[in-house]
C-alpha cells in the first residue's frame, strides 16, 4: 500500500505542475545526493535496484526515471542495509514489505531487547557475505588460508570489510597470497600495541577504559603514520 501510495504521488507530480514537476530528481541528481555516504553506488546500481522490484521511481512520457524524497530515502535505507548488515536483496524485501504495510520490523538476527544498542552489529553467514561483497567463493578460501579472515560460517561487519578491500585488490591483480607480509607485519603491530598497554590494570573497569582508549589511539597514529609512508614510498616510486 505505502509503495503504491509512493509511486501514486510520483505519478501525480511528474504529470503535474512545472514547479511539482522540478521537485522529482534524475538519476544523476540522486546519485549527487547519495555519493556522499555511498561511494560505490552508481546508475546500474540504482537500476538494478528497480528491476529487483525494491525501488519505483517514475518515468516521464520519455521514458527517463524521476525520484522524490521518499525515493531517495528508501534508496538510502537499502543501500545502508547492505552495507551496514550484510543483507541479501532477499531479506531487504522482506524488510521494506513490513514497513510499506505499516509494521515496524526488527533487523534479521538482531531481537528487541538488543534493537536500541548502537554497537549491535548483525552477524551474516558465509552465503550472505559472498553477496554484500561480490566476492566468490575462492576469494574467501584464500583469504581464510592466508589468515586475513577467520575460519567459520558467521561473518561480522569487519570481515566485510576486509572481503571488499580483497575484491577492489583483486580488480589490480593484488590476490591474498600477496598479501602474507601485510599480515605479518599487522600481527606485529597488535604486538607492539599489547605490549604498550600493558601497565594498565585491565582486571578493573577504569583501568580497561584506559587500555581501550589508549590502544584505539595508538591504532588511529599507526594507520596514519602508515598511510603517510605509502603515499610517499608510491609517489617517489612513480616519479
């Protein structure tokens, strides 16, 4: 019903008054919106999308998609379902079904009682990441036997993460089993952070505070200091 409604009121201002008619949006327009908080969407996505029936924007007399606000908005909602919880278009359906009819659905795997704690993160199985991802299933063999993801059937967000960056490496010929040193050299350094939080008594809440903080602060300096020397270390090398 709310989708109909939705695209009822699309229909309405794409055949109605120039000024309602300026308020709908191309598809260039929405991705200039959405491109902010999503770099990877593009148009083919946004299309897809719409033939995966989870979108329906409007069409002028010549054929071109239009999109109002409530467009946007659920364009922003599944593609931060993907990205955020590893959903399948599958569950995100089912998802926004719920919401058209009127209901206030919980996230898959995630109950009421956790529904209000920010840091929930969905876990989503091995089939699931594989789709978030893009990525196959001998990509994520090999990035289990180099060490670079865990071993298992449950994933979490940071396991995604790491599965895309193997995907967007992959597109340069950079394959996991180029990539033992960088692993190495991470242990290493979790190494190096244990050992310099070590003096804070963990086995009270202050003093695990204090390590945690501690710990994300030397974490944030090295990813820097480690960014700087690549940037420099490739500039030089293409020079």
């Amino acid at each position: 019903m709310a989708a109909a409604a939705r695209r009822s009121a699309a229909a309405a201002a794409a055949q109605g008054s120039p000024d309602e008619v300026r308020k709908l949006l191309s598809i260039g327009q929405v991705l200039n919106r959405l491109v902010g908080d999503f770099p990877d969407v593009t148009p083919s996505k946004i299309r897809f999308l719409e033939e995966q029936g989870l979108i329906s924007p409007q069409r002028t007399a010549s054929g071109y998609r239009k999109f109002g606000a409530d467009d946007v908005e659920r364009l922003r909602l599944i593609l931060g379902l993907q990205r955020d919880h590893y959903l399948p278009l599958k569950v995100i359906r089912e998802y926004l079904a719920e919401i058209d009819a009127g209901r206030t659905p919980l996230l898959p795997g995630i109950t009421r009682a956790a529904a209000g704690d920010a840091t929930v993160q969905r876990v989503c199985t091995r089939e699931e990441l594989l789709e978030v991802t893009h990525a196959d299933a001998r990509l994520l063999r090999e990035a289990v036997s180099v060490g670079l993801l865990p071993a298992g059937d449950r994933y979490d967000q940071t396991a995604r993460s790491v599965l895309t960056a193997l995907v967007t490496l992959g597109a340069h010929g950079i394959e996991p089993r180029h990539l033992r040193g960088v692993k190495a050299a991470t242990d290493r350094e979790i190494g190096l952070i244990e050992g310099a939080v070590s003096g804070f008594r963990r086995d009270q809440p202050q003093g695990r505070a204090q390590a945690a903080a501690a710990a994300q602060q030397i974490t944030d300096t090295l990813v820097s200091l480690k960014s700087c020397l690549l940037e420099r270390g490739v500039r030089d090398a293409l020079d």
